[in-house]
C-alpha cells in the first residue's frame, strides 16, 4: 500500500471532523504508520490505537471490516449479535456495526447499552445467530479500541473463517461502504435492541453452575471494581442473586468511563489496577477483591494474606478453581478440563489426582471452545473448567469464551467456603503447593513499534527457529517443539515450545493482536524459594535472546 496516496484519499474523502483533525501536520514516519498497512484482522478481530489512517481504529476501518464479514455470512436472516464496552466510541462503531449489517440485508441484534463479551457468545447460541461482533480493546490502555468477531457456535472465529472474511474486506473500499438509516432498519426488522430478555436468562445460567451451593454467602465480605467497564450491573446482579450480600463496590470506579481516569491500565493482571480498592478493603474489612476488565471477560483477585492484599496469579486463580470445583462434586466419568500450552502445568497435576484428563490447547480461547464443542460431538458432556493464565475462566459447557460474570462467582463461592472452614484463599494455594509441588510461571512481552513491529517480530521468530539455544536459565534444553506445522496433535501456529531440565519449559509466541512477542516460562520446585529463583534465572536469560 502507498502510504502517501493513501494519506491524500483519506484526506479527500474523510467527513469526520475529529478524524480530519488528526491528520493535519503529520511527519512521514507518522504517515507510512498510520497509512502503510490496514490493521490486520486475526482470528481475535482488529484490535489498535484509535485515530485516523488505516492502520487505526476508526469509523472507517470499523465499516469496512464489518462489510468483509458481512460478505461471508450466507443465512442473512439468522442475524449478528453486536455488543460493546465502556470505550471511547465504542458505541458509536456498535451502532454503524449494526446499521452496516442492515444495509447488507442482514438483521442486527444489538444490545441497548454496553454489556461483557461473554454475552455475545451466549446470545449468538440462544439465538441461532450466525455471527457476533464485539467492540473491546479489552484490557488495552484507553487509547485502543477493537473489533472481535464471533462465528455461529459462538466462538472466536476459527483462522479460516477469519481469513475469508479478511480476504472479503481487500475489495471494500471504506470510502463506499453502505449504511441503512436507524429508523428503516428498525421498520424492516433488521435492527432490534436487547436487554433484559437475554440478560435474565444469562444470569440463571450462570447461577446454575455453582457446584457446591451453601448457606455461606452471606457471611463473606468482597469489594467489587468494574474498573469503569461492562461488568458493573451484570457481576453484582449475579452476586446478589447468589447469596451475597456484603458486596461493596468502588464507586470511584462503577460508572462507565472510556478514559479510565482513575488507573494507569484498566487490567485487573496489574496490583496498581486495585489501588482504590484495596483503601475501600481495609476500610470494609475485605476478605478479598474482585475486579473485571473493560469487557468483562478477564477477572483479577486479590487476598489477604498476612494482614496485606496480594495478587493472585491468573494460574493460581485456574488451579484454586479447578481443586474446588473436583473437591465440591464429584467428577462424572469422562470429566476434563482444557487450558492453553502456555497455562500453568499445576492443572495437569491437578487432573491427574483427581482422575480427569486435562486437554493442551494452542492460546486463545477459541482453541478451548472448540475443545469443548468436539468433545460434546463425540457425546461427551463432562467439561469441569477451561481457563488460560491471561485470567480468563470458563465453567459450563454453553459459552464458548471466557467469562468474568461466572468467574467471579465461583471465585466469590469458593472464597465464601473456605472461610467456612476458617481458611483463606491464602492457606488453599498453601496446601495445593504443598500437595502437588511449588509451580512457578512467568511472562515477559517484547513490544516492536511501528509500521516496522510485525516485520520485526516475525524476523525474531525465524531467527530463533534457525539459531534455537542448547540452553535457557542454566538448564538444558532438552527438545525444541514448533508448531509452525502443527504439533503434538494441535495444528499449525507460530510458536516455539522448548521443554527444559527439571520439568521446566519456556514458549515464545507473537501476539495476535499486537506486533510483540510473548514469552510465557513455568518451573516445579520442590520450595517456593527454589521456584522463584529458577523462574527468574529463565526469564533473564530470555530477555537475552530477544535483544
């Protein structure tokens, strides 16, 4: 793509007076960045900096990329569910999302106001629908926004489904892309709002997969933070509905706020997300805090240990969940879990004392949905838990994507019996280090800016196939596994896995989403000490090799 030609189209044909704004007095660098590719659209959608150019998130984009997918759905009348988040013009692309579909015939459910991610996979399903779309960034800095895209099972588009639709949008022209007024698509039938009539149903849904209902809710005391997102009224809702009744919110963080003014990052992965709510714990005399991302499909937590707050992992949240959820009830005969290659191998170890098989999926919970559907084709109904170490958590065998409602729930539960029984979440990590090994993981992500980042990305992933280390951390490298072809009955993707001495691994992916390499590593030490010096010797030695 010409940069140049394409920065004087846009400014020629651009209406919007934001987007005309933004691209005054730009240098060529910010030009060949911002004109010189279109976002690329993954199996995770668009995700990027708002702003104008075809390398932003933008009407536009937004437009174009809708008309694509649009150009690959056959069963118009099925209709798409569309949702957003809290996001700067995260409605407003919503709306053009829907209007755009109704302008190509196909009906538009759009939700009256924002709502968490999981709830477009969950309507796709009750509705038949046959695709979903939903504007997040996730947990991304305010300055991003996104667009992710969902097929008829209610997962993440699977990579062939994505690269058809991304194949349908190198003909559009986001110049030309038709919109059906509001009012005609509602007349038509092709534009209708949802609210309550899914958000029941959901809510007893979610309810319904508390395996060890009990009398102790009410007893337990959570601060909740929405950190200005979508999960605010749903969370709550299904915490009251469940029992709970000493739930105290931030209020500084409840309402909706695309700037989110009062964090560096809206991502409950980072302590610095809970400031606020760790004051309004001690102020209540917490027994734990819970906080979900922008779009609700992430949950982070911390406990008191110690008379401090600490930050739970999102391995150790999986592994908490998995232990109770086999302890709670027993396992059905066929039972499994699935988590991704790069999760926490605790869970394997989990598993197998508990009899059920955990299943290795590449990233993305996509990969864990489409686990669960194959399972459920061979007549096997006995999914216990999938989750990834990104803190995404997912119970029940209806969504196909991770879950911050039913997440937080269950977390709230399993909090609430433990201090039942005079424990802390604390005391439970305790006894599944003590009674499975001390595992021990880390992540580290390389970032390459600019238009140059994903060339530069990719060339470290060659490079690293060409030149693989005999050694990482002090400990051998025993075998290098690529999937660049498929491996271990997965299929192909770009990641290298290298299995180390001692039962310790490192895994070296790029981002789906963003031009960075991800580097995950995972060590089993028979002492917490020993464990986190083994991870950090591993991690250091892999910045090395990024260099």
């Amino acid at each position: 793509m010409n940069a140049q030609a394409e920065y004087k189209r846009w400014l020629e044909n651009v209406q919007d007076s934001a987007l005309l704004d933004d691209m005054q007095n730009l240098s060529e660098e910010d030009i060949t960045d911002r004109f010189g590719a279109y976002l690329e659209f993954g199996t995770a959608g668009l995700r990027g900096i708002l702003g104008a150019g075809t390398n932003r998130m933008n009407s536009y984009v937004v437009r174009r990329a809708t008309l694509g997918l649009a150009k690959t759905i056959t069963d118009k009348d099925a209709g798409v569910v569309i949702a957003h988040d809290s996001r700067n013009y995260s409605r407003e692309f919503a709306e053009e999302t829907a209007l755009v579909f109704a302008a190509a015939g196909i009906k538009a459910y759009l939700f009256e106001s924002l709502r968490p991610v999981p709830m477009v996979s969950y309507t796709v399903r009750r509705l038949n629908a046959a695709a979903g779309v939903m504007i997040t960034a996730s947990h991304n800095p305010k300055e991003y926004n996104g667009y992710k895209a969902y097929g008829p099972d209610g997962g993440q588009l699977p990579p062939d489904a994505a690269k058809r639709a991304m194949e349908a949008m190198e003909s559009v022209d986001p110049f030309d892309v038709p919109m059906m007024d509001e009012n005609e698509a509602r007349e038509k039938g092709l534009l209708v709002t949802l609210g309550e009539d899914i958000d029941a149903p959901y809510i007893e849904h979610v309810l319904s997969l508390r395996p060890n209902i009990t009398n102790v809710c009410r007893d337990l005391r959570i601060v909740y933070t929405p950190l200005h997102g979508a999960g605010n009224l749903l969370v709550r809702r299904a915490l009251k509905d469940a029992g709970f009744e000493n739930v105290f919110v931030v209020k500084e963080q409840e309402l909706p706020d695309g700037d989110f003014s009062t964090v560096r990052s809206p991502n409950p992965e980072d302590s610095a997300a809970f400031t606020i709510a760790m004051k309004l714990g001690d102020e209540v005399d917490a027994d734990l805090l819970v906080g979900t991302d922008p779009d609700c499909d992430r949950v982070g937590v911390m406990m008191r240990e110690n008379g401090t707050w600490r930050v739970l992992t999102g391995n150790q949240i999986g592994c908490l969940l998995l232990e109770y959820m086999l302890n709670a009830k027993k396992p059905q005969e066929g039972a499994y879990a699935v988590k991704t290659i790069v999760t926490t191998r605790l869970a394997d170890a989990i598993g197998k004392a508990h009899g059920i098989d955990v299943y290795n999926v590449l990233t993305g919970f996509k990969f864990i949905g489409e686990t669960i559907q194959k399972k459920l084709d061979e007549g096997n109904n006995g999914f216990v838990l999938g989750f990834e170490e990104s803190y995404g958590y997912l119970a029940g065998g209806y969504i196909r994507d991770k879950d911050a409602v039913i997440a937080s729930t269950l977390i709230c539960e399993m909090a609430a019996q433990l201090k039942s029984e005079g424990k802390l979440l604390a005391d439970a990590m305790e006894d599944i280090y003590k009674k499975y090994g001390y595992y021990k993981e880390g992540v580290v992500n390389i970032v390459m800016k600019g238009v140059d980042g994903v060339r530069l990305r990719n060339e470290k992933m060659s490079s690293l196939r060409e030149n693989a280390p005999a050694e990482i951390g002090g400990l051998k490298v025993l075998e290098c596994v690529d999937y660049i072809n498929g491996a271990k009955g997965l299929p192909a993707s770009n990641v290298l896995m290298f299995e180390l001495e001692k039962d310790a691994w490192l895994c070296v992916r790029p981002s789906g989403t963003e031009p960075k390499l991800k580097i995950y590593a995972g060590v089993c030490e028979e002492t917490d000490e020993a464990a986190c010096k083994a991870i950090d010797e591993i991690i250091a030695d892999a910045r090395k090799l990024m260099e």
